[in-house]
C-alpha cells in the first residue's frame, strides 16, 4: 500500500465518544527515547551508559539484543524528522544521551555530542515541528553508576551540572524540558527487581534511588529556571497507572494503597507538595528504611513546575491476598498482588484500559492541581504482520490510539487541564529488557535495511490530526 495514500477518517464520535472536549491548542506528538533509537554508541566520543553494559550481560535482554545499532537514527535523523513531518505532529518528545554530551557524567560538553542535538533542533523548527527535550531517559553514564549510581547523592549534583550544559545550549531554541522520564523505573526496575540497567535486586538502595533521583530533578528545575533565556517550560515525566482494591475487603484496600504510595504519591507528594506520603515512610520503616532526605531537599523537589508528564499504559485492581491464601509474603511483607480484568492484551501482557487514563488524568488534577498535564507517552506493542512492502495494518494499534485519546476527552470535559498526546513511539525501537522483538511504533522499522514504513496507525495518526485541527 502506497503510505502516503490518506486513509477515510476514522468517526471517533460513533466507536470512541467525541473528541470535541480537546482543548485548543491541544499538542500532537510523538516521543522516543535515544538508547532506544540512536545507536552509534561509540561516535563522536559517547562514552558507555549503564544499558551498553547491562546488553552485555547474558540472559539480561531478550534475544541478547543490544542498542548498537538500533534505529540508526544518529545517521538517519534528517530521515526521520521528514517522516514526522509528514506525520503532521507539531511536537517530538526526544531524550538527550548524558554518555554522548558529557562522556563519563562529569567535567565539560563533548561539543561533537551536543552538535547532534543542536542539529536535530534546527531540522525540527525548520520543519515547523516544536521540539520537547527529555534529559534523562535512563541511560547513566557507566562511570556514575560505578561511584554508586542513583542510590549515591553525588549523581543528583552531577545530573544538574550536566543539564544545564544541555540547557545552556539549546534553550534559545527548546521551549520544554523534562528533566527526568519515569523515575520509577530508574529507581525499581533498576535497583530492586534487576530488569533494567543496572540489574541491581537492593529495595533499600531502589528507595534511595528514589529520593536522589526526585533531589537530580529539583536542582535541575532550579538552575535552568535561573539560566532561562526566556520564557521556559519545565517539569517532569512519572509513568503512572490506576491502583484499584479488586474487592471491599481491607486486606484488598490496604494492597491498592500501598501500590498507588510506591508508584504515584512517592513521587507526586515530594513534587507538588513538599513532603513524602506518611503511610509510604511509615511502611517503610517497617522495613528499616529511611530516605536519606537532608534538611531543605524537599523545598528543592517541590521547586514549581509548568507541566506534568503522564505516560500510561495500564491500570491494575489489587488484592492483598496471595493465590495461595497467604497475606504475607516470604520476606514478611504484605502481598501486593495484581488481578487481571480479563480485558485483551497488548503483546507486552499489559492490559488494555483506556477508561484508566481518563481516571488517572482526573484524579491528578483533582489531587495534585495547578499544573497543566501532557499525556508524554501512550502507545502498545502488538506482534505485528508486515506485507510484502513492509506495510502493518495495524487496526489494534490505531484503535488503542484511538481509545486512548478519547480517554484524554473525556478526562478534559471532566475538567482535567491536558494539553497534549504523545504516541508512543514514532518507530519500533529497541524495548530495553525484551529488545527488539516488542514493536510499539507507528512506523515500521526493517532492523536489516533501516527502512521506515508508516503502520496504518501512522496514517490514522495524520489524518485524525489534520482533521481535529481543522
Ligand atoms: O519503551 C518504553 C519507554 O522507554 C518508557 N515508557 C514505556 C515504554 C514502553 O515500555
């Protein structure tokens, strides 16, 4: 199929609920993230990250699939940012690699890094395409991690030096800056359960991740808000999904809070309020853990923010009670278990729930108001069926899309301030832990011949903005 055809619009109205509930102005985006897309990790002097070194450990990434090539984009951006352009998006969410700027996490630019990124600005505006940067998606320089990584406080200052010689760069030119994307898998994936980079099973270090991982935001947010140019809009991207008791038991009540503590309101009560959940700290404690807050951290976390990232991809009801009764676990902690809906799947295993986007937007903006939300990330994986030109037909995917914005709708009509829709992502990438195998773009790519083929989704995508914009 020739992908530049236009696709009959999609009537949202009859199969999703009205659309009309967008605000004006409303962003249409796509977002990636640079270990996931760039390659070239040893170019113009990048250094290793902790995911070149967690690649290489056997059994840590499926099919032992590493980020050295990945999507070529490193060589192939003016490529890509055409495609978006095609695409008609206003927005790309990228992430700048540390490794690549300032090789080893310490000390001055690497001015070859940098220039990538400069030169990706400059291809975006002069597409009429507005760039949102991301400071940190997960890439740590290897040295930092071996001073002690996220659990060790000196990262957080070393963070800050380094954002502001990103900012110091580009913000004549950058509008939005996310400091750091979905500090819970920094923090659990990679210092509790071992999943991610750098394959640490510590829950003590993983909270302390935590906190320096929020003070690494704080001091970023405080400096470039000092060093803007002009008119800047910072703020932060947290993965978040809905926590539910599968029943009225307390048992079940207690396992939904202690899920929604650990994975929203740790990072939204510091944020937006200044302080750590106490139910959180008392649990915790329980545990013989303490963050290692210092006077006048917190005054740092919560330094204002203009918008909020939202990245959601499932929402889960919870019981306390395990499948064989028990209520604790072998460590003597409460059973946290998750229940399945019984809804389809996306090929991740993830449950599809576009209602839980809609709860979520407006439970933040009931809880945490005063900051204007951008949904930064949605998007699923699906074992996708390319024909012989490289085209999907993904109908899953464009529905997911199309559910997931009328989430986004209906959460504004019900009086959430979100502004914008991000598809994750604009390409199959490299999806850390599961490589290359779990496909979440809305353009193919052909990992032998780098080629890039709009999915139907990609086409729904255009045509659905084009159309909303009127
Ligand atoms: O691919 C990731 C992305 O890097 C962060 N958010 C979730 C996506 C899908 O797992």
């Amino acid at each position: 199929m020739d992908p530049t055809a236009t696709l009959s619009p999609v009537d949202d109205s009859s199969r999703h609920g009205p659309l009309d509930d967008l605000p004006t102005g409303f962003r249409w985006g796509v977002a990636t993230s640079a270990y996931q897309i760039e390659g070239a990790v040893a170019e113009d002097g990048r250094t290793p990250s902790i995911w070149d070194t967690f690649c290489r450990v056997p059994g840590a990434v499926a099919g032992g699939d590493i980020g050295d090539a990945a999507c070529d984009h490193y060589h192939r951006m003016p490529e890509d940012v055409a495609l978006m352009r095609d695409l008609a998006v206003d927005t790309y969410r990228f992430s700048v690699a540390w490794p690549r700027v300032q090789p080893g996490g310490r000390g001055p630019a690497n001015p070859a890094g940098l220039a990538f990124y400069d030169r990706l600005v400059d291809e975006l505006l002069g597409n009429g395409i507005d760039p949102w940067v991301t400071l940190y998606h997960w890439d740590l320089p290897q040295e930092l991690e071996d001073a002690g990584g996220w659990p060790v406080r000196e990262t957080a200052y070393r963070f800050a030096d380094y954002a502001l010689l990103v900012f110091d760069r580009l913000s004549d030119r950058v509008r939005t800056w996310t400091t750091l994307n979905e500090p819970w898998c920094s923090a659990m994936l990679g210092y509790a359960y071992g999943a991610h980079a750098p394959g640490r099973r510590d829950f003590a270090a993983s909270m302390h991740a935590v906190h320096h991982l929020l003070l690494a935001h704080g001091l970023a947010t405080q400096r470039m808000r000092a060093a803007a140019p002009g008119p800047v809009d910072l703020g932060i991207t947290l993965n978040m999904g809905t926590a539910e008791p599968a029943t009225d038991s307390d048992l079940d009540a207690a396992a939904a809070r202690r899920s929604d503590g650990l994975g929203t309101r740790l990072y939204l009560d510091p944020l937006r309020r200044g302080r750590y959940p106490a139910d959180v700290l008392a649990d915790l404690e329980r545990r013989g853990i303490r963050l290692p807050v210092e006077p006048g951290d917190l005054e740092i976390i919560s330094a204002p923010i203009d918008v909020l990232g939202v990245n959601y991809y499932m929402g889960h009801l919870f019981s306390g009670v395990d499948e064989d009764g028990r209520t604790v676990d072998a460590a003597g902690n409460p059973v946290v278990r998750a229940i399945p809906r019984g809804l389809p799947r996306t090929a991740m295993d993830w449950e599809i729930f576009p209602q839980g986007l809609t709860d979520l937007l407006t439970r933040v903006a009931r809880d945490y108001p005063g900051v204007p939300m951008v949904v930064t990330e949605s998007g699923a994986a699906f074992d996708d069926a390319p024909d012989a030109t490289g085209y999907v037909a993904d109908e899953d995917r464009t529905a997911y899309h199309a559910a997931h914005i009328a989430a986004v709708a209906r959460a504004c009509r019900d009086g959430a301030d979100v502004r914008g829709y991000f598809a994750w992502s604009l390409l199959d990438n490299f999806e850390w832990a599961y490589g290359y195998d779990k496909r979440f773009g809305i353009v193919r790519v052909d990992y032998d011949t780098q080629v890039r083929t709009p999915k139907r989704s990609a086409l729904w995508y255009r045509d659905t903005i084009r159309r909303l914009r009127g």
